[in-house]
C-alpha cells in the first residue's frame, strides 16, 4: 500500500527570518507588548525541534490603533547554522486556512542544505488558523439543502447553484453573525502587516519569501505595500494578481480539461482512452466502493483532487484502470473485483482537510471582488457541465457560491492591477500547465504583471512544484535564485517522474 509524502499537501510554503540581537540601549519590552514578541516553549505536539517559538502581538485592527484589541502571531524560528548566513526565509504554505507551524520541520528537511543551511527559517500561523488567535468561533450552521442532484440524468443548474447558493448564505451569515470582532479582521490586508511587524520585531531588514498557492497572494500582496523589504520573491502555484470570484469560477469551464489532457499525455493513449471513457461512463452509470456506490459527483474529491499531487500519479493510474474495469468489464464478477481494487486505491489518495472551510470564505471574499449573483453562477455551472463536464460544473458552483449572503462591501484590500508592477527585485513565478487548483493562466497573468519577473512552467499538473518534484530545471534555479538573488528567466520544465511514479 503506498502511502504519500507531499509537503504541498500537507500545506504551503514560507520563509524564514534573521533574528539581530537587540540594541544594547534599547529598554526591555513588556510580553504582550504590540510589536514584540514573547518567547516561549514549542507547543509539543508540532515536532518542532531545534525551533525557537513565540508569540507576535500586533493590532487587531491596523487602520484603527487606537482599537486596544490586539492579534497573537505564533510564530517559529530555525536559525541558520552557517556562519555565511545570508539572511531570514519565510513561506506560507497556502489554504487560506493552512497552519505554518505545522509543516515547519517537514518544510525545513525539504530544504537543500545550502538553503538551510545559511537561512534562518520561520514559520508562523496566519490570522485566525492554527496557534494565532483570535479565531472563529461558533460557525455551526448546517441547514438542510433544498435541492439534492441526482446521482444519473440530467441536472437542473438552476435549481442546484440556487440550493448551494442559500446553503452557503446560511453559513457565512451565521458564522458572520457570530464572530462580529473577528471576521472583519480575516484577510491577507491584515496578513501581510502582521508579517511585516513580524520582521521588525524580529530585526530582519529583509524577508526572502516562498509563497505556495494562497501563499502567493500573500507574497504579491506584500511586495505591493512593502517592495523594499524583500530580497527574494518566490511565487509557487500562483493566483492571478486580479483575481475576482466570478474569474476564479469561470476558470472551471476550462480547467479541468486541460488538466486531463496534460496528465493523459503522461500515460500514453490507452490510459487517456480510458480516464475519458470513465468521465463519460459515469453519467449513466456508477460502481460500489466502500460506503456506498461511486458517482460522478465523486470524482472532484477524488480524481481530480488528488491530480495536484505527482506523487499521487501511481495510485491515480490504478484508480482508473480499476474504475475502467469497474464499468466496463465484460462479466458481472470482474466488474466486482475491479470496484474492490478500485475501492482499495481511493483509502490511499490524499484528502482535503474541509476544517478551514469557513477561513477559507472569509479570506478569500475579503481579498476579492464582484461576487456573482446564483442566475450567473447557474449559467457558469451549465456551461461548465456542457463543455466539460459535472465535476466541472460542481467545481464552478462551489467556488460561485463561495461569498454567498456577504454584503460586497465585505471586500478588504483588493485594488486590480491595471499596469506592470516593477518592484526592486525580480520576482520568480512558477505554474504547471494543467494545475487545477492555480490553473496556469493565473500564473501566466502574474508574471505578466511583474516586471522583470521570470516565469518556470511546469509540464505536468503539480501544484506547487518547487521540491515537490525531481525536475533540477526547477529545483536547481529556485535554489540558485534564493542564494544568489540571479533571476533565471522564462523557462519551460519538462515532466520528470518522481520515483514512486
């Protein structure tokens, strides 16, 4: 049975910080004190050894100081152990709604050692995830749906985004309701001046930052309201700088289809063949697995899920040829024994944590704008399901719905790009052609925004790929790139199998 090793999915990426001694004149600050931070033990069930940890406190409410609620940063330090350090890298490891903390020791292994060698490395817990408080609280909403779609047949689009639509309404306003000193305060507006006084207390004149996934608009974010204080920019499974709700759910009307013919190509015609005959088999019939039947709804928490993730490919290669099998075999019996093994290889894929759901809205509805109404969400879904296919339309919904029932002032932050942003240094971009999860126009479009950025596209459909694969066209440059400061140009990096695959 194989089992997976992934630090993309276990969570985003960050960077570490240079802790300078403080000054010798300086008068001692008081622990809780806004701006400093209050060293402390590790908490002991995140495996953080050879970490220093502490708590930031900073405002609760940037733009209002004079609001005396405050936010508490946990945050960890791994210091260099060269004595050519260069300097503090921090990441963040995506979501939103991922914790830094946790993966803090997985991320630093990861690391070349002449990267971890020469950089302290931080890792901390954004607002409201993880160790950072204040956090929602009571978001307990879960209103019965109006609308269940069928498990075969046609789907009424309609009547489904408008179900999810008011689903999701219920629980936003419901958690909004709740929380009504919290949720305002969510957000990456919020995020990257945490980060910022982050580096100050910590006397770091500059981060290095390797942001993954949400992690990116963390990074651009930052390098927007703070350009001077990076000295390396790394952006991995990068969003669009302009990212709307309504652009993010129209992307699912495309996505996926090339997502499934970028991972076909790496398999050969048959397993092409077949993963289409199984998306198509599965509009008129299902097979059983554990649990209950397998459906077409099943394949985005599933299939396509787990298609971000190289090291996933093996057990994706025998999920289909199983599922092939489990519909189309030529007797009763071995169309059993295929749904078995099928039933046997989806307990091996990985799964996304749905705890930080209610983060995830919050965050994401903060940063972004123009909120779709259900009837354009509806349309968007039909298309989707029309083109492509349901778990298409299924993703579009979900992302549709996401801000449902927020007021569209809810925003915080989000300015549109309407010109190339040249910042002191030259940013990395990094993408996969078939990402479904920061689909490669996301990317294309970030770096087509920062000036003198490099852009390394990745052949396959890995989300986040800095160490994530065996490909040294990517590894070696980013590296470099931290080391060096050298940018090293548009480049297009060819799939190179991990050695489970």
């Amino acid at each position: 049975m194989r089992r997976l090793v992934s630090l993309a999915a276990v969570v985003g990426l960050a960077t570490g910080v240079l802790i300078a001694p403080p000054l010798a004149a300086a008068a001692p600050a008081a622990d809780g004190e806004r701006g400093t931070i209050t060293w402390h033990d590790c908490d002991p069930s995140l495996d953080l050894d050879g970490f220093e940890c502490g708590t930031l406190t900073v405002p609760l409410d940037w733009d209002n100081l004079d609001n005396p609620a405050n936010a508490e940063v946990a945050l960890a330090i791994h210091r260099a152990t060269s004595s050519k350090r260069i300097g503090a890298l921090t990441f963040n490891p995506g979501g939103p709604g991922e914790s830094g903390l946790s993966p803090g020791a997985a991320v630093r292994s990861a690391l070349p050692a002449q990267v971890r060698n020469r950089f302290d490395l931080v890792a901390w817990d954004p607002r409201g995830i993880g160790l950072t408080m204040p956090q929602l609280e009571g978001c307990n909403a879960d209103p019965e749906p109006s609308y269940s779609p069928p498990i075969l047949g046609p789907v009424d689009w309609d009547a489904l985004a408008e179900a999810m639509y008011d689903l999701q309404a219920a629980k936003n306003i419901q958690c909004l309701d709740a929380n009504p000193d919290v949720a305002p305060y969510l957000g990456t507006y919020y995020v990257i001046r945490d980060l910022d006084a982050m580096r100050a207390a910590l006397g770091v004149e500059q981060w290095n930052y390797w942001g993954m996934s949400y992690g990116t608009r963390i990074g651009y974010s930052y390098a927007r309201e703070f350009p001077d204080r990076l000295r390396t920019l790394v952006l991995d499974g990068s969003w669009s700088p302009n990212l709307t709700i309504t652009s993010w759910m129209n992307g699912a009307t495309w996505n996926y289809a090339t997502a499934q013919a970028i991972w076909s190509r790496l398999f050969g015609k048959k397993m092409a063949y077949r993963l289409q005959r199984v998306v198509d088999g599965l509009e008129v019939r299902t097979f059983p697995v554990d649990g209950g039947d397998f459906t077409r709804w099943n394949m985005v928490g599933t299939f396509w899920g787990s298609i971000s993730y190289q090291a996933a490919y093996p057990d994706l290669t025998d999920f289909i040829t199983y599922a092939y099998k489990a519909l189309y075999g030529k007797s009763a019996k071995k169309r059993r024994a295929a749904a078995a093994k099928a039933s046997e290889v989806l307990d091996l894929l990985p799964r996304d944590d749905p705890s930080a759901a209610l983060n995830m809205n919050f965050i994401n509805c903060r940063d972004t704008g123009d909120y779709p109404a259900v009837d354009a969400i509806a349309r968007t879904a039909s298309v989707a399901a029309r083109i492509e296919s349901v778990a298409s339309a299924q993703v579009a919904l979900t992302k549709g719905v996401h801000c449902a029932g927020l007021p569209a002032d809810f925003t915080k932050g989000f300015t549109p790009l309407t010109e190339s942003l040249k910042l002191p240094i030259a940013p990395v971009v990094i993408n996969s052609l078939g990402d479904t999860r920061t689909e490669y126009d996301f990317g294309r479009t970030m770096a087509n925004f920062l000036w003198d950025s490099s852009l390394i596209t990745y052949e396959g459909t890995q989300h986040v790929t800095y160490l994530q694969t065996p490909s040294t066209c990517i590894n070696s440059a980013v590296t470099q790139y931290f080391l060096t400061q050298a940018a090293p140009g548009d480049r297009t990096c060819g799939y190179v199998a991990s050695p489970t695959d």
